[in-house]
C-alpha cells in the first residue's frame, strides 16, 4: 500500500534536514512512538496504538538505508512485530525536502505493508489516520524541536569565557545505548479516523463487547 503525504515546515531547508534526519531528537514527537535503544545506526523502540479496548503494541526497528544530503533525500526503513504475535508491520518512507515560500516542504512516500487487526481496516482508514498523526507529529516537531532550538540560538552570553583545556575524550561506548524516555501514549486509531473507521469496526466492538460480558458472567455463575 502506498502512502504520500506532504507538511511543511518554518525553517529554513539545511536546519529542516539536520533536525528530521537525527530520529533520536524527533522520535517524541512522533505519536504513540517511544525510542527504548539505539545501537550503532538502528533505532530501537515501541509504537502503540488503540482500537477501542483492544490495544497492541509494537517491537520494531528503523534505520536510514539511503541518504543524499545535496538532494536533501533520506529512506528510511521500519519494520515491527506486535507483542503477542498478532500482527506485523513494515514501511519504506522516502522523504525529499525543497526549499518552499515561508520554510521547508517535505514530500513523503510510505510503501506500507501491515498484517493482523489494524489490517482489517482498509486503505481508506489508514490515509485518514496517517494523516492526522503527520499533522500532530508537525506540531509536536514545531513546538517542541524547531521552536526550542530557535530560542536557544538566541541566548547569546554577556561574556565569553576563557578557553579551558578540553577534558580527554571518553571511551566510545561498545553495545546498545539505553534511551530514559517517557512512555508513551497509545495512538487512539478511533479517534484519529472518526467516523470513518468507526463504522468499520462497530460490529467488530460489538462483537467484542458480548464476550466480555459472557465471560464475566460465566465466571459469576
């Protein structure tokens, strides 16, 4: 299946690449996404998402395979396996940046292949739902990266100090590094694609809904 989304960003095209090109500055403002590891050039980590009272959580991988700064083009490589085996997810993102009248725009194209319970959903529900978590993913990349790296450039000190002696370089590091980061939230897919999905999983809920209140009675009786 094959996804193309476009977003603009308020920087200029060479900070624009810096910041989307480093996956450890950018993977909390992805939703649903929490790096755990990074280990050489893979990045490790969990994405989680929400169909009304089910939710899956996915293992995964992702790294650049291809990347032309001069082009200002990256691919990047995903792949993940939900946590009781139920289903798997893999996707090749192609990402070009151009220079655009008020920042940066970038084109992405998502080869995306999936298996399991969010599969049943169709192709039209995924575009709806990978729409509006790129757009939260924007803000959250404007509010708390673009923005942040913005204010910091403009602290300037009042005196520059004297150089010091620069300490002796530590040991590079052997193994996976180890990310203390904050766990995240699971994607609600209702709530995201609205009505649209939710007609195609009501009789899938309501299916659901029965055999929790059969088993609760079976354990009563």
């Amino acid at each position: 299946m094959e996804l193309k989304h476009d977003f603009s960003v308020s920087v200029p095209i060479e900070r624009a690449w810096s910041v989307l090109t480093d996956l450890e500055q950018i993977a909390p403002c992805m939703p649903g996404a929490q790096l755990l590891e990074v280990d050489g050039d893979e990045y490790r980590g969990v994405v989680k998402v929400k169909v009304g009272p089910i939710t899956a959580q996915y293992k995964g991988i992702a790294r650049i395979v291809d990347i032309d700064p001069n082009e200002h083009r990256a691919v990047l490589r995903a792949e993940g396996r939900e946590a009781r085996g139920q289903g798997n997810a893999a996707a090749t993102v192609t990402a070009i940046l151009e220079e655009g009248p008020s920042g940066t725009d970038v084109h992405i194209t998502t080869e995306l292949e999936i298996s399991g319970k969010v599969a049943q959903f169709g192709r039209g529900a995924l575009v709806e739902v990978s729409k509006k978590l790129l757009d939260q993913f924007v803000r959250e990349l404007e509010a708390n990266v673009l923005r942040a790296e913005a204010e910091s450039e403009g602290d300037t000190p009042t005196e520059v100090a004297e150089a010091a002696e620069p300490p002796a370089p530590a040991p590079a590091p052997t193994g996976p590094r180890f990310i203390d980061s904050p766990e995240a939230k699971p994607v609600d897919l209702l709530d995201a694609a609205g009505g649209s999905m939710l007609k195609r999983v009501a009789p899938f809920l309501f299916l659901v809904a029965i055999l929790l209140v059969l088993g609760r009675r079976r354990r009563r009786a």
